[in-house]
C-alpha cells in the first residue's frame, strides 16, 4: 500500500548541524536583520527554523509562512 506525500525518511545532519538539535533557540540574520526561531527539523546541511513573532518581523512572517530554511553556518545558540 502506497503512503503518498508522506516518506518518513532519516536525515542524518552534517557535524555543524549535530550543535542544533530539534527545539533549540537560534539566532541569524535574514536580509542583514537578526531573527530568531525554534528548529523544528534538520536537514543535511541547513535546519527548518520556526520564527519567533514580533512587531518588526511582520512582513517576513507573512512572506515565509513562519518558516525559514537556513545553514547551519549561519545559525548561533540563544543560551
């Protein structure tokens, strides 16, 4: 039986990304303006990072859906 739109696949993350586990607060800059964001997912060499709400990130909330995907290089730890 197919299981269409749905592949449940293992992606084992690059060294950079094993610093950057699901539920971890980052930071980095999208269009030279810091944001930050709880990782939802890990990909290879990039995380899906879901953004954090503000008054100043509206329009890239709206354009994004809430979510980004950036590299790890581009990622710090919120401590």
């Amino acid at each position: 039986m197919a299981t269409f739109g749905k592949m449940d696949t293992h992606i084992d993350p690059s060294e950079a990304g094993k610093k950057f586990p699901v539920q971890t607060h980052v930071t980095f800059l999208v269009h030279d303006k810091p944001q930050t964001g709880i990782v939802t997912k890990q990909l290879k060499n990039s995380a899906i990072v879901e953004l954090d709400e503000r008054k100043d990130n509206g329009s890239l909330m709206t354009q994004s859906n809430g979510i980004v995907v950036i590299n790890y290089k581009q990622l710090k730890k919120i401590r």
